[in-house]
C-alpha cells in the first residue's frame, strides 16, 4: 500500500471537536491503522499522563466496533500507554480520505506498564442521555469499555494493534 493521507475527525453531540491529518499504516477493510503526532495545542495534562507535542499516536478504528485505541509513545519512543475512546464504529470513507467518529464520552486509560487502568468520563456519558436518547447504542459503548478494561488489566491491548 502506497503511503497515504486521512483526515481523522472527533465528533462530539454534532459538533467537529477536532480534525487532523493522520498516515494510513494499514486497512484491511475493518480495521484501518493510522500515525499522526498529538494534534491539539500544547500540553494536556491529565494528572496520570501527558500528552505533549513530540508524541506519536498510532491509532487502531474499526468499522465494526465501538471503540478506537490510541498506543501513544513519546518523542524518544518510550510507551506512555493506551488511550481508548468508546465511539459509535467509524465511517471511513476512503475516497474523500476521511475517518468520522463519534465520541461517545467514555475512555479508558491504561498505562505502558499495566499497572494503572482507569475508567474515564463515566460522569459525563450519564449527563450525555445517550441512555435516553439511543439506550442501545449507550448499551453497546458500556459493553465496549467493559470489554477495553478487561484486555487492559490482562495486558492484552497491545494485541489489538
């Protein structure tokens, strides 16, 4: 496969949170694997980790599944962990060279080592009304982060990529 570009775009109650370019690694018609370096301005500290400029993200997006893995590594290379974003599976149009996911507002993180896997945003998926509004796509992301913890506490996530 020729090297190539996609825009990846996190979407948000309707709303473009944010757009970035990223590099095709690899698609195989589910799941498609890209790299790009951390996208947004700055730093972003979460108090368990930080995401800085230098950091490389290669991110897995499957067309079947609702959630996508983040494995981020520093400028040096060194793995910081896995961030993992419950989305709705991503619309990934190939010709227009666009990957669209929709944040469905949980996240798991598990650090390089294992040794930290936390569950994150649960407050705001509540308030979101996903469970009002759509009860069985909200049924499906709680299944997606419960299935993200387990690999995460078993050290499995790595597998996923």
């Amino acid at each position: 496969m020729s090297a190539r570009l996609v825009d990846v775009v996190l979407v948000k109650a309707g709303r473009t949170k944010i757009r970035y370019p990223a590099d095709v690694l690899a698609d195989d018609g589910t799941r498609l694997t890209v790299r790009a370096p951390w996208a947004a301005e700055g730093v972003r500290d979460f108090g368990f980790v930080r995401f800085e400029p230098g950091d490389v993200f290669v991110e897995h997006y499957w067309r079947d599944r609702w959630y996508a893995v983040k494995e981020i590594r520093s400028a040096d290379g060194a793995l910081k962990g896995w961030y993992c974003d419950i989305t709705r599976p991503a619309a990934i149009d190939g010709e227009g060279g666009e990957v669209v996911v929709e944040d469905l507002d949980l996240d798991l993180w598990v650090s390089a080592d294992g040794s930290e896997v936390l569950r994150l945003d649960e407050d705001e998926f509540a308030a979101s009304g996903l469970t009002t509004s759509d009860p069985e796509a909200a049924a499906c992301a709680v299944v997606a982060l419960d299935e993200l913890e387990v690999l995460g506490r078993e050290g499995l996530l790595e597998l996923l990529g």
